[in-house]
C-alpha cells in the first residue's frame, strides 16, 4: 500500500516518472553517441579504401601507359628499320634499271646506227619495256612480301 500526503501519494509517481524519462534520455543519448562515433569510424575506413584503390588505379594506369609508350617506341622504331630497308632495295632495283635501260639506249643507238631498220628498234624496244616491266614486278613483289 502506498501512503499518501495531501493528494499526492508516496513515492510519488511523477518524480519516479521524470528520473525514468531522464535515465532514459541519457541512455538514449549514450547509445546515439555511440552510433554516431561507429558511422564515423566505418566512413573513416571506407575513405581510407577509396582512397586506396584510387591509388592504386592511378598506379595501374600509369603502369599500362609506360607499356604503351614503350610499345609505341618499339612499332616506330621496327616501321623505321623496314622503311629504310625498302628504300635500300628500291635504290638497288632502280640502279639496276638504270643500267638496263642504258643497255638498251646503247643497243638502240648501235641498230639505228646500222640502218637495220625500224622494225627490229621496235622489237627491241618492246623487250626493253618487258624487262622494265619485270624488273617493276620483281620489287613490288619483294616489297610486299616484306609485310
């Protein structure tokens, strides 16, 4: 049984109230807090990670761009080397026109010298334009088979 002064009874149910509320609200406060300073914690980490594996991206990528620069290096370096090795064997095959087509100019001005008439310049000159044909043929096939 309770006991009672005036028209409040003892313990007074207010008070008992109001300490429960305030307890409750320090408890609250308390966990909230704790919360608080776990999703501070966990977004430290998380920004820690990201930060991370940004690094480590740019290290990758930076990595992958050296490769390509080296490769690009490489491929310019080997086209270089093949360009050169082109225009050797075209100045080797264009010198060796140039002396066949002075072979026929000298064949040419020996038969016109000797009147043997026109059609057999004709026919020489026919065969003349054969070789060179054939000679062309021959260092475009090289130069192709090259690639």
């Amino acid at each position: 049984m309770q006991k009672t002064t005036g028209s409040r009874p003892v313990p007074d149910p207010t008070e008992l109230t109001t300490a429960i509320v305030n307890e409750s609200k320090v408890d609250l406060r308390r966990e909230i807090h704790d919360v608080k300073e776990l999703l501070l914690s966990e977004v430290k980490n998380l920004k820690e990670l990201h930060t991370q594996k940004f690094l480590d991206n740019m290290v990758a990528v930076d990595s992958a761009l050296r490769a390509t620069e080296k490769a690009v290096d490489k491929s310019e370096t080997a086209f270089t080397k093949q360009l050169d090795e082109m225009s050797r064997t075209t100045g080797a095959v264009t010198g060796g026109m140039n002396k066949e087509i002075d072979d026929v100019k000298r064949r040419l001005g020996a038969i016109e010298g000797r009147s043997t008439g026109v059609g057999m310049s004709t026919s020489v000159m026919a065969s003349s334009m054969t070789i060179g044909v054939a000679i062309v043929a021959v260092v475009v096939a090289i130069v192709l088979r090259g690639h």
